[in-house]
C-alpha cells in the first residue's frame, strides 16, 4: 500500500495542506483563510481540519508523516514556534506535539523560508547540488541555506536569517529592531518606500500617474511595471536594490561557499535589472574563486514552494529516522 507524506504551510493569511508521495507530486490540496485575529486555537483547528481533508481514504494507502511549515523564530528540535509576528498570540506553541498527538505521527515543523530552500534543493532548481543558498524577495527578505546537502539550523533553529545581515552599518532601521538590514533595502517595501522618499525631493517618475497621484499606494509593483515600460526613477530603484542583494550574496560567498544561489520571490520578477547589479558587484567584490562556476538561478517552484518544503521535510525526516507508523485518524 502506497505511503503518503502530509505538507501544511502555515502563513499569515493562509493555511494550506496537500498529500504528496516521495517524488514531491501533490495528488490533493487544499486552503483556507488563517484568520490569525480569531485566536491560537481556532487557527489549529483549521489545521487539523485541512489534514482531514487531503487524507487518503484507507483503500488508497496510509500517512507515514507530516511536514509543517511555519513563519519563525521556532525551534525546529523542540518542534515550538517562539513567536510568530504575524500570528498574535503566537508565542511559545508546541505546534509539532500537538498535531502529533492528534494523528500519532512522526510529525515535523521547519521555518517557511529554510523549507523553501529544502523544496528547491530536493524538487526545484537547485536538484541534488549539495551547497547551496535559497533567498526570496518579496514583503521582506528570507532565505535558508543548505550545506552538504542538508539544511544549517543552529544551535537553536534560528539561522539563515538572511535578510538581518547587516549592510550598511549606518542605515535604515529595520522592522527587527536592527539598522541597515539587508531587507530594509531590498524588500519589495523598501524599494517602495525609498522611491516616494525621491519623488517628495523632486525626482520625477510616470508612477506618479500610475497612481493618480497618490504616492501611498506606490508598491514594487508598480515600481516593476513603469521599469518595465523604461522609467529611470523605477529601474535605478531596482539597480539600488540589487546592489544590496549582491553586497548581501558576497558576504554569504565568502561565508558559505555555494555552488548556486537559488532567487525567488515577487520583487524577483523584475529580472535582469536585480541580477545585472547583483553580478556586478560580486564580481567587483569577490575573489574570482568564489564565483567562478557559481550559478545564480531562478527559483523553480513559484507559490508552492514553502508547501513543497514541509512535504520534503516530512519524507527526508522520516526516510531518516526510518519511521514506519502510518494510522487513519
């Protein structure tokens, strides 16, 4: 009889599960809205609810494991989320015991943003190449890095918070509490909020019409169109942003010595403008022996990319462990 792993990705908006085997392929998924505001224990009960839903039906094979993806910090060897800021109420939840006790299986939680980089290095672009770094732009900057072929934890489950390296020593203060965060400069607000600061100087820019001119609702967004249509203000914007993503890449070479730099996320989208400066400044900044034969790819996985991490998370801990329990709850 055929045996499935569980994936659940637990954000701030959304929660979503889907039945997987071991080659990644989701046979069933499903979502539902978070609704963090209504409280821990209803937000773990659509959990559950969503796991019922993607269960096979007991002539169609059993669950070996569960995967659960959730924002951090967490401990991922105590299986507890310390808090979880877009979560409230959200602080020191013993999330993996209390879904293992409700299935009475091997269950597994990780950070969304280092199972994403497990996804694209089991899954995704970044196949069987066993040093590399997974860093995903959008409403802030994460990543998750994996050397040897595994995931880097730390001593508490807390590293690979690659959007806090610091930067610019000096800089914008960061939602962390630090200053000159690497995504206080590269994050799809950043780029946002830096391109209203230029406008109230003075610069000029189409995004202005864009919206009505309304500089609030200026996002990265429109800041993609207008460089896309070949608005200077937008695409320095982009250039700015990439220079600090690849001052941030260089840092994590020397530290790291990756074979491929994996980049998603939606500010990602923009392209050649992000990774021409990113280049750039590797080049001018690294030894030639660290970028030399490295790859900087595309992520391959898009929106389903920290789901397929909790699923690749629930099959390589249990082919681990050697785990065999399998129940019909």
């Amino acid at each position: 009889m055929h045996a499935y792993v569980i994936g659940v990705d637990l954000g701030g908006t959304q929660v979503r599960a889907a039945l997987s085997d071991a080659t990644g392929q989701i046979y069933r998924r499903v979502a539902t809205a978070t609704k963090a505001d209504e409280g821990q224990d209803a937000v773990i009960e659509r959990i559950k609810s969503l796991i019922d839903q993607v269960w096979p039906k007991p002539d169609q094979g059993t669950v070996k494991a569960i995967g659960l993806a959730a924002p951090g910090p967490l401990d991922p060897t105590s299986g507890v989320i310390v808090f979880a800021p877009n979560l409230p109420g959200w602080d020191m939840v013993p999330l993996r015991n209390i879904i293992a006790g409700a299935y009475g299986l091997p269950t597994f939680l990780g950070n969304d943003a280092n199972l994403a980089a497990l996804a694209e290095n089991r899954y995704g672009a970044g196949r069987d190449i066993a040093d590399m770094i997974y860093i995903t732009v959008s409403t802030g900057v994460g990543g998750g890095i994996i050397t040897h072929g595994g995931m880097l934890l730390g001593s508490h489950g807390f590293a690979a918070e690659v959007g806090h390296m610091t930067v610019e020593a000096q800089g914008a203060r960061c939602l962390c509490g630090n200053s000159g965060c690497l995504e206080a400069y590269a994050s799809g607000p950043s780029i946002a909020r830096h391109a209203v600061e230029a406008l109230h100087q003075g610069a000029t820019s189409m995004v202005t019409d864009m919206v009505a001119g309304d500089l609030s609702r200026i996002t990265a967004k429109e800041l993609h169109d207008a460089a896309k249509a070949g608005d200077r203000l937008a695409q320095a914007e982009f250039r700015r942003a990439g220079f600090y993503l690849g001052v941030g890449i260089t840092s994590l070479l020397h530290l790291f010595n990756p074979r491929m730099i994996v980049l998603g996320g939606s500010v990602m989208k923009v392209g050649a403008l992000l990774t021409d400066a990113i280049w750039e400044v590797i080049r001018a900044r690294a030894p030639h022996q660290y970028w030399e034969g490295l790859s900087i790819v595309s992520a391959a996985l898009g929106d389903d990319v920290v789901l397929i991490g909790a699923i690749a998370l629930a099959e390589a801990e249990s082919q681990r462990r050697g785990q065999t329990m399998a129940r019909v709850p």
